[in-house]
C-alpha cells in the first residue's frame, strides 16, 4: 500500500508541476498576472485554512467513530467514519468548484486555456500539500485516495467545460459523482483500519495496571 501511494503522489506532483509552469509561463506572456499573483497567494494560505475547517470532522466525527467502533458499536461507529469522509469530500468538492468558477468559468478566448491549466494546482496544490503531510505522518492512503478522485475530477470537469460548455451546475454533478466514487473506496478503507487498530485504541483508553 505504501508503494502504491507513493507512486500516486509522485505522478500527482508531476501533473501540478507541468500544469504550474505551461499555465503560469502562458500567463505571463499574455502579462495576466492578477490571477497569476492571486493563485500563488492561495496556494500558500489555503492549506492552513481547508485544515482548519477539515479538523471538526475529525475531532467530532472520525476520532468518536473509531472509539465506538472499537467498544462493539460497529455500526455507530462506521456511520461517524463515514460522515466525516462525506464531509471532508463535500469541503474538497466546494474548494474545487470554487477555483474553477473563478478561473475556468467565465474565462473566453486566449485567456481560456492557460486560465484552465493554471487553475488545477490552485485548485489541487493545496491538497496535494495536505496528503504529503499525512504520509510524512503515516496516514496518507486515505488522503491519497482523495487526491486522486478530486485531480481525475477537476480534469474530467475542465475538459468538459471546455470542450462540451457544460453549465456549472452539470460540471458539479459530474464532480459530484466521481467523489462519491472516492467516498465509497475511503468507507472500505476506513472500517478495515478501524477494525485492525481496535485492540491498539482500546489498550490506549485502558487503565495502567
């Protein structure tokens, strides 16, 4: 598993890095720099603040799953594991639609393209940050898993607008879809974790002896 997640976050990286430079490169040619500045600016910030907000999911949801999972609660546990991924995959779908009705949307004429290209590290960069830290931390597969639908997803969307000029609410149905895909892998992924680590959460709440 940790192979597989490594070679998924190596290919990303790849995928950002020539999307950064061909869309950023595109831009200054043109001389646009205010959505080029306003992307590097949100490349930075944004991943302190999707943390924050992605924490009460965890805090309140996944952590008081797993717990209940592993008291025979099975079933109440897997429901909190599973709301939280819900939540976290609705935040990443928000983020996402977000930068591409603000970039790729309204976007016409010469500026369409590089617009589009730069608009995927904006939109994934910050996400791509977030599960390096998770793997560093021994918990990326999740985050991995996560990545990969929502860059297959906003590429799918991109070209589709692009090429098919789909409203954006039918771009974000089509967004939708391919993260309950990544929701539905992560609920598998999620109870199997849970059981394996019950005995490991319950030593931790016992009482030293």
């Amino acid at each position: 598993m940790v192979a597989v997640t490594t070679t998924i976050v190596i290919t990303l990286v790849m995928i950002n890095w020539i999307t950064t430079i061909v869309g950023a490169a595109w831009l200054i040619v043109l001389w646009d720099w205010r959505p080029l500045i306003a992307g590097v600016i949100v490349i930075l910030i944004s991943p302190i603040a999707l943390t924050f907000v992605a924490s009460p999911g965890s805090h309140l949801l996944e952590i008081p799953g797993a717990r209940l999972f592993g008291r025979d609660h099975p079933l109440l546990g897997s429901f909190l594991i599973v709301l939280n991924l819900v939540y976290l995959h609705l935040l990443v779908t928000a983020w996402c639609l977000a930068v591409f009705a603000y970039y790729v949307d309204k976007a016409d004429g010469d500026r369409l393209w590089p617009l589009a290209l730069w608009s995927f590290p904006v939109a994934t960069a910050p996400l791509l940050l977030m599960t390096a830290k998770d793997i560093r931390a021994g918990r990326g597969d999740g985050s991995a898993i996560t990545l990969s639908f929502a860059q297959i997803a906003y590429l799918g969307m991109t070209g589709v607008g692009i090429f098919y000029a789909w409203p954006l609410i039918t771009l974000s149905a089509l967004f939708l879809a391919v993260m309950l895909l990544s929701v539905l892998a992560q609920t598998v992924l999620a109870i199997a974790f849970a059981s394996q680590h019950t005995d490991t959460i319950n030593d931790l709440e016992s009482p030293v002896k």
